[in-house]
C-alpha cells in the first residue's frame, strides 16, 4: 500500500465512525418539539376558551377600549412666588363623555421629598365643575384610574369642554417644584 492508498483507507474509517456518531443522535425524534408546542398551545387555548365561556363578567375586556387624550408626557413646573396655583389644561371642544367609564393617567412628581396634592377637574359646556384631589403623588410612575361617576357636580357628559390637571399653593409643601402627567385616557 501507497501513502494515498493508507491516507483513503484511515479516511474512511475515520469518517464513518464519526458519521455512525451523528446518526446516532439523529436517531432522536425531530416532531417531539413540535408536537409539544402544538399541544401547549392547544391547551392553553382550550383553557382560555373554557375560561371565557363560563365567566359571567362580559366587561372582561371592555375596559381596555380607551380614547387617548395626551400620548407625551405633560409637566407642571409649579413656583408660587407669584401664582397661587399652576394648572395643565386639555380643551376637549364639547367633547361627548357619556360612554365613558373612567378615567386613567400617570403621576409622578420630581423630588422624593416633595408633598404634592393634585386636582384633576372636568368642566362641562354648561360650566359644572367637578374636582377630585390625588393626595401624596409618588416620586415613580403610578397608573390612575377614576371613575368618572365620582365627578358628583357634572350632571351632562354629553358636552365636556376642559380637562385640567391643577397644583394648588395650599396643596403643596414646597414653593416650587414639577409634577408630571403621562398618558391621559378615557376608558369605556
């Protein structure tokens, strides 16, 4: 035997002991994977059906439809040197609310230190004012929701023209400060 001869025949017998090792391993069932994907997915999807079929509360998701007032984040950069109170202003122009359930933004304000109380305040076409106070805001963010049946002075949500966002002298411990006020919605 040559060297070529010699080099073919280790060749060979090198390659079909590692090839016997892959076939091996390819011996393992290749829709095992699958099929338990398959499965998981079928029942999670018969358990949320069954889930869904038997609850009684057909709001389960009608809470989450929801008209976006502020998508950017407002800020209330408040100094009571001069003012008595600062406020964020939305004109909703007679906009109908009567659909709507609640409600819902997020607060923060900059400092830890700060205690702050804020009124968020509607006011309808025939000038009712309605307020409700929000007492100690976090310095995180924190997710709001109010019921808007809680606004007891408005009497017609038919015609709503102002949404305001107010920081009072009285309701502040510091002159001057910021709060912020993200994602301003009205639920159904």
């Amino acid at each position: 035997m040559d060297k070529k001869e010699i080099y073919e025949h280790l060749a060979n017998i090198y390659l079909d002991a590692s090839s016997k090792k892959k076939k091996k391993n390819r011996h393992k069932p290749r829709f095992l994977k699958p099929l338990f994907l398959v499965s998981v997915f079928l029942i999670f999807s018969l358990c949320s059906a069954l889930y869904l079929s038997f609850n009684k509360n057909k709001r389960l998701f009608a809470s989450q439809i929801a008209l976006v007032l502020l998508q950017d984040a407002a800020k209330i950069n408040f100094n009571f040197d001069p003012a008595k109170k600062e406020i964020f202003s939305l004109n909703l122009s007679q906009l109908n609310l009567s659909h709507y359930k609640e409600i819902g933004f997020s607060l923060k304000k900059a400092r830890f230190t700060d205690k702050i109380a804020l009124k968020v305040e509607f006011t309808n076409a025939y000038k009712e004012i309605s307020e409700i106070y929000i007492t100690d805001i976090p310095d995180r963010w924190k997710d709001y929701k109010m019921k808007l049946s809680d606004f007891k002075k408005i009497g017609d949500w038919s015609k709503i023209s102002n949404l305001s966002f107010v920081v009072e002298e009285w309701n502040a411990k510091e002159k001057h400060g910021v709060v912020y006020i993200d994602n301003i919605r009205l639920l159904k």
